[in-house]
C-alpha cells in the first residue's frame, strides 16, 4: 500500500483528522473527478445524452461492483443508499400474520423500524437471535429457533455502534440449511472486509458507497441473488417494461433500479469500486485491523476512558467513552481541535444498546489513510479530555 500516494490523493487529508469513515470517508480526487466530469457534460451535452454515452461506463461500474462481492453483474441494482435498498428488497418479501422475522441483536435501526412496521400490518413478530458470550450472534442459538413459520433471517453483518463483526458466513449456512431467506446489511463491512456472497450464503446484501469504500453520498449497492425472486413495491418503464402483454419485470436485480438516478455519483460510485480494488480489500481490511487495535489500546491505557467494543473479531469501528464528559461534548471539543469523531445513540442499534444499557457512546471510525502519529494526537485529546 502506498500511503504516501493515497493520501496524497485525499484533498482532505490535511484540513482534517477525520475518524468518521463509519459515517462517510474522505473521498479520493479520481471520484470527485469522475462525479465532477460527468456533470460537466450534462452541462454541455444534456442529462439525458450524457448519461446515455456514459451507459456503457456505468455498465462496467457494476461489472466491477459484482467482482467486488463475488456476484454476477444481473445480481447488482444501484441505489441512493444502503437503506433504500434494504427497505426494497424487504417490502417485496410476502409476509402474514404468525410470521416470524429473526434478527441479530445488532441490526440497524432502520431496518428494525421497517420490520416493525411491516409486523405490526400483518401479525408477523420480530425476535431476536440470543448473542454468544462474546456479544456476537449466535449460529447455533438461530439453529434452535428455526420453524416453519420463520420467514426471514436478518443480519447486520458490522453494527454501527463498535467493532463487532458478526459471523456471518455461519448464520448464512443456518439460515441456507433450513431454506429461509437471509438478508446481511453490509453497511460497514462494504470497503472494509472481503465480501463473497456465495460464502455468506445470502439472498440479499445491501452496503453504502459512502463509508470505508470512500465513494459519493447517495449511492448504494443491492445484491439480490439470481433466482431469487421479490417483487418490489413500485416500478418504472426501466423495472417492468411496457409490453403487448403488460408489464414485463426485469429477469434480474435491475428490477429495483428506477430509470432516473444521479449517472455522476454513480459513475463516482464505479472509480470508488475500482479504487478500492486497486489497493486491495485484504490489504486494507490487514490496515485496518491493526490501526483499529491499536486505537483500542491507546484509548483502554487512559484513565476514566472504557472500550465498549465487543466480539472476537473487531471491525475498523471503535466505540468508547470517557467517565464525565458527555459524548456530545466530547465530538464538539475535539471538533474544535480539527478532529472528528462521531456519537452513536440508541437510534441507531435499540436492540444492543437497549440490552447494554447504553444511552450513548462516541465512535472513532479508522481508515488505511491514517498513521501512527494521528492515532496518537487522537489518544492524547481524549486524554486531555477525561483529565478535565
């Protein structure tokens, strides 16, 4: 990895000590200038004429995003978010009432909010799976609650609120075995980890542009295994084509791509994919953990700092907080000082945070750009913070 380059090529990297990238990453200048040269030639040439010339660009974007994760280019729909697509793929899931829905105890509030909703029309229930001693999903307590009537496995593969990685390969092979559907939020392990959907065993994965792969806000990627069949709850003439016989779905996960989107974020969306592959996803999920780890250490050695992050493998996330001093407070000093970090809330993971016990925490999320020396600058405000 040639960090000199790398962040060389981040316009950001001096202006900032950004540990958000669980939030959103500092993008690198080869998307901004993909998203900034396709707006020009709207400018130029027309919306419309410029995102047909640029089709075959964002063509190759999904080839590229399929080889990312181990899929098939018709398994890929671009979307605006990780939420969009999620909540598409999970309203063409048929549900009624004695329906059971099982979820791991770190599942993104968006998505627990939707299930919810979704219960509540139909009589389905939620549950949660049981977490093993090391705060992870249990493989084994899912194997248990396994029935006729579950209707749905899902899984936030990293929660938002620390460095848990969830096993998600074992749930899959759970959730495979007994013939359910299995959906895996890849929010945070999108950029971050090497995804392979065969070895998950998933139907559905969805993931943001905008975190560890350090591509635009307001771009996303679904999964949707070949075969696999949903129907989403609105289409366009892109989705289900108008033919002599009515509405013709699209035999593929381009049934949930409506017609009219951002090309530019999109096309950013593609340089991100291949950028990140340029550098390699083991070598940054390599970097990552070791900056990670030793972020948890510097932070665990300060007095009045406690580490909540859980789990036996730890993701680039690294949730604390400091006895004293309110989250909120904590992010706006350290904003002050040109750090940033971020304040996750029970919103974000009810189920883990409620059973924790946890109102609130602060979140350091690293990236592969950061060093040594910035770990430390971090540490040591914080401990200036907790000796205040």
């Amino acid at each position: 990895m040639d960090l000199a380059r790398l962040r060389a090529e981040t316009p950001g990297i001096d202006r900032v000590l950004h540990f958000n990238h669980a939030g959103g990453s500092l993008p690198p200048q080869p998307v901004l200038d993909a998203v900034l040269a396709h707006l020009q030639c709207e400018a130029v040439s027309g919306p419309i004429e410029a995102g047909q010339a640029a089709t075959p660009a964002l063509e190759e974007a999904r080839a590229e995003a399929a080889s990312l994760i181990g899929a098939t280019p018709a398994e890929i729909a671009f979307t605006g978010s990780a939420t969009q697509g999620w909540g598409l793929a999970f309203a063409g899931l048929p549900l009624k009432a004695g329906d059971r829905i099982l979820v791991g105890r770190q599942e993104w509030g968006g998505n627990l909010t939707t299930m919810q909703r979704a219960a509540a029309r139909t009589g389905a229930v939620i549950e949660v799976i049981p977490c093993d001693d090391t705060g992870q999903a249990s493989p084994a307590a899912l194997a248990a609650m396994i029935d006729d009537r579950v209707k749905l496995v899902s899984l936030t593969w990293i929660g938002a609120n620390g460095g848990l990685i969830n096993p998600a390969a074992e749930i899959g092979r759970v959730a495979h075995a007994a013939g359910v559907p299995y959906f895996v939020d890849a929010s945070q392990a999108f950029g971050q980890l090497p995804i392979d959907v065969a070895a998950l065993g998933c139907d559905m994965l969805a993931a943001p542009g905008r975190k560890h792969l350090r591509g635009p806000r307001g771009t996303g990627l679904l999964y949707v295994r070949q075969g696999f069949r949903l129907d989403p709850p609105y289409h366009d003439a892109r989705t289900a084509a108008w033919t002599p016989d009515g509405p013709q779905l699209q035999d593929s996960a381009l049934r949930f791509e409506a017609g009219d989107f951002p090309m530019a974020l999109r096309l950013g969306l593609g340089t991100a994919i291949r950028y990140a592959r340029g550098i390699g996803i083991d070598a940054i999920r390599g970097r990552l953990d070791t900056l990670a780890q030793g972020l948890r250490g510097r932070l665990a050695a300060i007095p009045g700092v406690t580490v909540h992050d859980l789990g036996v493998e730890r993701a680039a996330l690294v949730s604390f907080a400091v006895a004293g001093v309110e989250p909120a407070a904590l992010r706006h000093r350290l904003a002050v000082e040109g750090i940033t970090i971020a304040v996750n809330g029970v919103a974000y993971t009810p189920l883990d945070m409620t059973s924790r016990g946890l109102g609130e925490i602060c979140r350091a999320a690293v990236s592969y750009l950061h060093t040594e020396a910035e770990l430390d600058r971090l540490a040591d405000a914080v401990g200036a913070a907790a000796r205040s």
